[in-house]
C-alpha cells in the first residue's frame, strides 16, 4: 500500500487537558502522552455545526443525547481527525481519549455514532446497546442475532466480564467488527481548558511553522523574479497562505477561479478578504459552462472527471496567457496532509495543463489543528461555512466529494440542490436507469458501472447484476462505435453516417493532401492516410489506429464543441478558431502538431471514455501520455517565429510521433 509522505504524531498534555503536535507543551513545561490516532493525523478542532451532527447521531443511533454529555463532547476543547470509510468517518477526541467515530451513513441518509472502548462500555452501563459474553473474540466471529438496522452495535465482553469487542449487526447477525487492543482503560482528563490554552501549549511549535513558511515565500519570490498571484478559492488554507504571504511583505493579487458551482458564501468571502486587506481581484470565470457542457458530457464522475478542465484549468490558463505570458509565481494553499499523492508532492511543482505557472506552497507541513490555532488566535476572516459543518469548500457537486457533503448542501442551499438535482433525473431517464437509485444513492458518481464504488452501493440496493456498461456508454454519447483490423488498415464503424464537412475543414490535422471520392474523402501523409466514406473511418499506414481514432476526435469534437477555448488557447500557430459553435482550423497556417486534440476535453476525455472504451472493449480507458506535456516546447517554436518552410521536416510532418515517443 503507499503510504503517507508526511504524518504528524498528536500529544496530549495531561495537566492541561490540551492537545499538543510536540511532546513538551509549552504553557506548564511539562511531558504529554502520545495518542494512537488513524495517519496521518490531521486532527482539527470540532466547531457548532460537527456538534449538531454528534448530537444528531447520538439520536438517531440510541435515541439518547445524554451519553454525548458523558462522553465530555460538550467541552470547548474536542478534535476530530478522519480515518478511512466509504463516506465520511472522523474519529472523536476528548480528553486525550478515542470517545467514538462520528460517521455519515450514505444508505440510510443519516449521521451515526460508532463506539470505541470507552463509550462502547458507558452506552452498555446505561442500557443503550446488547452485551454478547464469549470467550471467542474472532474477527467477524458471530456472537448473536437481532432484528434491528444495519450496523447496530453491541459490546462483547468475556465471561468475567471484561470488554473485548464490538459488534456489528449485518444482515441479521452480530460479527465481531473492532477488537479492543488496550488493555487498560483511560477516562479522559478532566481540567478545564480552552482555545486560548491550546494556543499557549503549542506557541513554540507554532512560531516554527510560521517562520519556516515566510522564509519560503520570500525566498522562493527573490529567487523568481515573477509577479506574483495568490490563488484564493474562499477557504482557510488559501486564507492562511495569504496572512503569511502579507507577513513576508508580498502583496500579491487574488486569483479567483469562478467555475459558478461555489456557495454564495465563498464568493462573498473572496470579495470580504479582498476588501479588508485592499487585495486586487483576479478572476478566471467559466462563465456558467458547466451548465452548457453537463448536458453534452453527463453528470461528471470519478473517473469521468472533464468538469476540472472546463471550469477551472481552462479558465485559469487563460488569465495566465493573457496576462502573464512571461510567466508567474502562484502561492496555493495546498497542504501534505490532504491526500496521498499531495504527501508527496513537495513544495513547488508545475502543472502540465499551466505551464507558465511556477506554483508553490508555504503550508506543506501544516495540520489542521495549528492552522486553526493561527486562524483563530490573529482573528482572520475566515469563511462562516466552516463554522456550520462544512470540512470542504469547492464545486458544491463535486463527484469526489463525499456523500455527507451532498446532504449539508441540500439541507442548507436547497435550490441550489434542486437544480442538480434536475439535471441528474433527466440524465437516469436518458441512460435509462431507475432513478431512485441512481440519484438517490448518488451512483452518478461512477461513470463505469463495474467500478468498485458503484457496485458495493449496488449490492447493498439488492442489485445483483450490473448494467450494461456498452449500453449506457453508447447512450450517453449517443453513438455506438466498433473496431476491428483489416489488413495493414484499422476500421472504426459508426452507428450512424459520418460528417464529411466536419473532416475536411480539420483535415490538416491529419495529413497534408486532401483527395475527394465518391460520398468520402481521403487524407494523406508521407506516413499513411485516412479514408472517411460512409458510416466508416479507416486509418493506414503508421498508427493506423491512432490516425482513425484521430479522425474519430476531429468528427465528435466538431459535432459536440462546447466552446471552452482551449484548442484556441493552446495552438502554437494561431491556426484554429470557432465559427459558429464549430471548430476551424486554417489549413494555411496549421503545421498538423495534434495539440488541439490533445487539449480538447471532448477529444481527451469524452471519446477516450465513452468511444474508444467500446472500440478496445473495456469500460476503463486507456492510458496515455498526452501531447499536453510538450506545450512549451510548442510555444518555444512560436516565440521563435520559425515558418513551416524554415522548419525541419522532421520537426513539422513528424510531430505526433515524436510526442508519442
């Protein structure tokens, strides 16, 4: 399994009753206890909003909110830190003790309490959950049966009465879920303590973080020599990185990326901040494409995921060609402890999609808790949404985010909700699904009907087989398409005849030489050719594939162009542009490069999952190496203003394959 690249350890001072990020806490100079918490322990503090949905679950699971008192989860001082599940699960710390896991339940729609030791042992002291006595504690062992919802719990002690496990109801049978590894049990510390405690624990450590990240920031700015922008999205890690940034004595612009899927209060925050610290606005606007683009592509999905390119990356490439064309430093707020793959990511990276950005981010090694302790000890003005339950700020549909999410914004925006709401139910109509499934249960989020996600919420509907995944596909793009070889040549044949108008005004892309045939043409380069007659694409030659599959790209990008821009944008030769919602390309000045199709999300992401899947007959795409890694090297050929005919051969007629290579 990979593991975390950056983990933070979590101490808990027992004279103060405060949690600490290193061993000696700074207000009594004395030694805490280190706590075993799920990696990578980026524990923050619970807020209003996290007790209402502990209160909520308490309820829904005993239908006792007292036990919550007990637990101590009315103190000031409670940390959450979320531990792997299919939704959203956080463990509960109070006192320096696991007292639970609040945790979203997506099949029943509803926040629940999973025990731990120590509330395992006081719900049963109060009658609230069954005792199951056993002197085999097995994983997944059965140790009774009952009638109640799924995942019930129960304590399972041995027969002296010592607590082992817990166990979980599934399917009428109690199986043994947890374990209990401790030994001994610790009642959480009873001092009295505050934020301004917590504040002075950890002033040492916290004056590290904070000097190490303005010397990054004003390093990095020095060593550069860009202007430089702060990409501020409304939340509290670019709000952070912002606070440091003005401490380095930078003061940068705000880039806002509006994709039009942001709550109102992000928007109002971004402007708020702007305002308070007499910051100029930068705005990338998707202008509302999302709204257009959904009902081309279908709901976005996890593994479907063209939303990112149309209302973030090409909008914000934009901006950065427009007015940054020599380059320009971005400061993110992007942090290690957020994902895997950003543990690794280090400081200062580039983006494949942004070339002219130089991106870095002072906030790497920074966890939650010590980002709250600085937000809140300096007053900054910081987003109200975190204060009502909210862990994320971003595209309020994301199909990455969890389902506990989804509920959050139905419950508090729910016009918002309705009108995604509206989309999805005319998409399960088109696809043909049941929609009270499919929507309901949030399978939208999986394009591919075998994916892992998809089937568990499935198999716990009762849905036994899986759809049809050539089916849906076709339907969504509303073509079917098969391949197969003939000869030296590929043949791809379509359900329906193809555009001969859309190929021949894009057909430099695929050769030089354009012949006519009856009902078809023929495009030729020195390397081979591609016929188009009828309902059929032919490729020969070299990549005979490929050249089909190309032609295949230029026919659906023209017939379902959603007007993002970003072939204009990305053309090294100011060849291509729009007319009339359809691309054209000036056959004069194209030198037949491929990035075009490269950079098109109907090329890159609706034919390669939803035509090309059924050609190799797979529902997962293939991998690629996107032409879209060599941009600079295409924008270097431009500054230079070497003509076709100054060019190598080489360099013009075998581009595509030397980007393949």
């Amino acid at each position: 399994m990979k593991q975390w690249g950056i983990r933070k350890d979590l101490y808990w001072c027992p004279n103060c009753n405060i949690p600490l990020r290193v061993e000696r806490c700074h207000k009594c100079g004395g030694k805490a206890i280190r706590l075993r918490i799920t990696e990578p322990g980026d524990a923050r503090p619970a807020f209003n909003g996290d007790r209402e949905f502990m209160r909520e679950a308490f309820k829904n699971e005993f239908n006792d909110e007292k036990l919550m008192s007990e637990l101590g989860i009315d103190n000031e001082i409670v940390l959450l830190n979320r531990t792997p599940h299919y939704d959203d699960m956080k463990e509960v710390i109070v006192g320096g003790v696991i007292v639970g896991r609040l945790y979203f339940d997506p099949y029943l729609l509803k926040w629940r309490w999973r025990l731990s030791k120590f509330s395992a042992i006081k719900a049963a002291e109060r009658g609230l959950i069954k005792v199951f006595r056993t002197d085999k504690v097995k994983p997944l062992e059965v140790v009774g049966t009952g009638q109640g919802i799924e995942g019930e719990q129960a304590l399972v002690t041995d027969r002296s009465g010592n607590p082992k496990a817990l166990a979980i109801l599934r399917r009428g049978k109690f199986r043994i879920q947890l374990i209990f590894k401790d030994k001994t049990l610790r009642e959480p510390f009873k001092a009295k303590a505050g934020i301004k405690d917590v504040i002075k624990g950890n002033e040492e450590y916290l004056r590290t973080l904070v000097s190490r990240s303005i010397a990054h920031i004003a390093i990095i700015s020095s060593k550069v020599g860009l202007p430089v922008l702060l990409s501020y999205s409304g939340g509290k890690d670019s709000l952070l990185s912002l606070h440091l940034t003005l401490n380095a004595s930078i003061e940068p612009k705000l880039l806002f990326n509006d994709t039009g899927l942001e709550l109102p209060p992000v928007v109002r925050n971004v402007y708020h901040v702007a305002k308070v610290y007499g910051l100029e606005v930068v705005e990338a606007s998707a202008n509302g494409k999302f709204w257009d683009a959904v009902e081309v592509f279908g709901p976005p999905s996890k593994d479907y995921r063209w939303c990112c390119k149309v209302v973030k990356l090409i909008p914000i490439a934009k901006v950065y060609k427009r007015s940054y064309p020599n380059g320009v430093l971005v400061i993110i707020g992007q942090r290690g402890l957020e994902s895997l793959d950003r543990s690794w990511s280090g400081r200062v990276w580039r983006n494949r999609w942004l070339p002219l950005a130089l991106n870095t981010t002072p906030i790497h090694e920074w966890d939650q808790l010590m980002e709250w302790l600085y937000i809140l000890n300096n007053r900054l003005p910081v987003n109200e949404l975190y204060f009502k339950g909210f862990d994320r700020l971003g595209c309020f549909l994301c199909p990455a985010a969890y389902v506990a999410e989804y509920y959050l914004v139905s419950k508090e925006y729910p016009d918002l909700w309705s009108k995604w709401v509206d989309v999805l139910n005319r998409w399960c109509s088109r696809l043909g699904l049941k929609c009270e499934y499919w929507v309901r249960f949030h399978l939208w989020r999986w394009l591919n009907p075998l994916g892992q996600g998809r089937r568990r919420v499935e198999i716990w509907l009762g849905i036994k087989q899986p759809s049809n995944w050539k089916v849906e596909y076709s339907r969504r793009a509303g073509l079917s398409v098969k391949g197969y070889k003939d000869g030296e040549g590929y043949v791809i044949e379509l359900s329906s005849n193809v555009n001969i108008e859309a190929i021949k005004s894009q057909y430099r892309v695929l050769g030089k030489k354009l012949y006519q045939l009856d009902n078809g043409i023929v495009i030729e380069d020195s390397d081979g050719k591609v016929i188009v007659r009828g309902s059929r694409v032919i490729g020969k030659g070299r990549n005979a594939q490929e050249r089909a599959i190309t032609a295949l790209k230029l026919l659906i990008r023209w017939s379902k162009c959603v007007r993002c821009g970003s072939c204009e944008l990305w053309c090294p030769q100011n060849a291509i542009s729009s007319s009339n919602g359809k691309p054209k390309i000036s056959n004069d000045k194209c030198i037949g490069c491929g990035i075009c199709i490269e950079v098109c999300p109907i090329s890159e992401i609706y034919v390669e999952k939803l035509l090309v899947t059924q050609l190799i007959d797979s529902p997962k795409s293939r991998a690629r190496r996107l032409k879209a890694l060599s941009i600079e090297f295409m924008r270097a050929l431009r500054r230079a203003r070497i003509k076709k005919t100054e060019m190598p051969k080489e360099s013009y007629e075998g581009l595509s394959t030397f980007f393949n290579e």
